[in-house]
C-alpha cells in the first residue's frame, strides 16, 4: 500500500515558433524534458528545475517564475508568443485508503498564483494511477521438465 505522493512540477511551453532561446537562457538550471515538435505542437518545451525544495511544489514554481522573470527582453518576446504556458504538478495517486492524515495536501500561497497569473501561466495537476506490479519471468527451475 502507499499514499499519495507529490512527484514534481514541469514547466510545459507550446508555441508556433522556437523556444531555443528560452531554453538557452535558462541553460544548467533547469532539465529538458522535451524540446521540438510533438504530434499535432509544432514546438514544444517540457522542463524541470534543479531549485527549491523537491518536496514543495511553490517552492519549485517560485524558481521558475525567477527564472521567467529575469529573462532577457528577445526571450520574453518569445514568451509572450506561447500558445500555451503551464506549471504541470505531478502526483502519484498511492494504492492505499487514506487514513485520518494519510491525506496528500498541497496549498500555493495567494502570492505565487499572483506570480503566475502575471505569468499568463496556467497550473494544473495530473494524478497518475498506480503502476501495475512488474512480472517477474519464470524461473528456469521452475519450468516444466519434458
């Protein structure tokens, strides 16, 4: 059995045109998950950051939005132009009945949705389902003898 878990916050931008610059101003100080087209998005950055607190999801988006923030005029102008901006959080759903405080509860105080919403930034939450067991393979001595 396990509870609910907090995993982490991707920043994911869509645009129409390249989003090499934001990625480059942004350099070491954060882990791209994904840069270039995907399916029907002809231009999507999927990112992590290496800052705050892992455990906390505002800590985690107060670093981006720094970083977001302090981004050279040409890089902004690219912000603005995403089609889509979001702050993706992440939580494993747990197998387990919650008990009393077995609860996952997560709160982003009124000051960083006034960051993010200056942003033009959307948050939402993904809830993953548990992973199925793994399948171990027979073992050899186990199988049948002809």
């Amino acid at each position: 059995m396990t509870l609910p878990e907090f995993l982490n916050v991707d920043l994911e931008l869509e645009s129409n045109v390249s989003l090499e610059l934001i990625a480059q101003e942004f350099g070491e100080k954060v882990h791209i998950l994904h840069n270039g087209p995907l399916q029907d998005v002809a231009h999507l950055l999927a990112l992590e950051i290496y800052a705050g607190d892992d455990h906390d999801p505002e800590s985690i988006i107060e670093a981006f939005c720094d970083l977001i923030e302090a981004l050279p005029p040409k890089a902004k102008a690219v912000w603005r132009k995403c089609t889509m901006r979001r702050f993706d959080i992440g939580i494993a759903s747990g197998t387990g009945v919650a008990k009393r405080f077995g609860a996952l509860c997560l709160s982003l105080s009124p000051e960083t949705l006034k960051r993010v919403a200056a942003l033009s930034t959307e948050i939402v939450i993904t809830v993953y389902p548990p992973m199925a067991p793994e399948t171990k393979p027979a073992s050899k001595s186990k199988a049948k003898k002809k």
